[in-house]
C-alpha cells in the first residue's frame, strides 16, 4: 500500500528488545494525508537506526511511503502498525526543517489564582 502526505512528527528511536535478545531501536514519522476535505494522519512505524536514517525523513517534507499493515494480539487485544518500507521525497525540500524528534509538549504549572481584595459586601 502507498500514501503520499506531508510529514508533521517524527519520534527519537526507541530502543526495544529484539526476539535474539539484542537491542534494537524503532522510530516513528507521521505524515498528514489529504482527501478532499477530510485530513488524517498516519504514524509509520521503521525498525532500525541505519534504515530511518536512510529513508531522508524531516519535518515539512512531502513524502510517498510504501507501507505494509501488520496486526498482533496480546491479552485479548489487537494492535496494527503501518510499517514502512520505502520512501520517495517528492518535494524540493528547499524550506523544510532537518530531521529532529517531535518537540514534547510542554506542561505549564498552575498559576497562583490571586486572592480577592477585602471588600464590605457580606458574601
């Protein structure tokens, strides 16, 4: 399967257990697809350090991306990865931005609510 969108995230690799028991790492790039006036975006799931890198993924770039669905059961419940193969660059990539993981959100602390002046009203 194949889609062509935009490229809005890109995650840091993750690093994961291998079934041989060797480390490995998985990262994630979602792009944003556009069908007439519906939007969605796709997180594309790529095992490897030495692949993603080779795949030239960065933010703002248009991208088409061969991808296979992949689903697994555990305790019940089943999960799908869109796991992609191939990458083709179809813009210039003149005003995009280098490769760096999705900004984290940033939590903002509570502000102290200011106490209410002294008044004579009775409530």
């Amino acid at each position: 399967m194949e889609l062509t969108g935009k490229c809005v995230a890109i995650t840091s690799g993750m690093e994961y257990t291998k079934k041989t028991g060797e480390k490995g790492k998985k990262y994630y790039f979602t792009i944003e697809v556009k069908s007439g006036d519906f939007t969605n975006k796709v997180a594309f799931l790529v095992f490897g350090e030495d692949k993603f890198n080779s795949m030239g993924v960065v933010l703002g770039g248009t991208y088409n991306v061969a991808f296979d669905l992949s689903s697994r059961e555990w305790q019940g419940k089943w999960f799908t990865d869109a796991l992609a193969f191939r990458v083709a660059r179809l813009d210039s990539g003149a005003s995009v931005e280098t490769a760096q993981p999705a900004p984290q959100p940033v939590v903002e602390q509570p502000q102290p609510q200011p106490q209410p002046q002294q008044s004579d009203m009775p409530f």
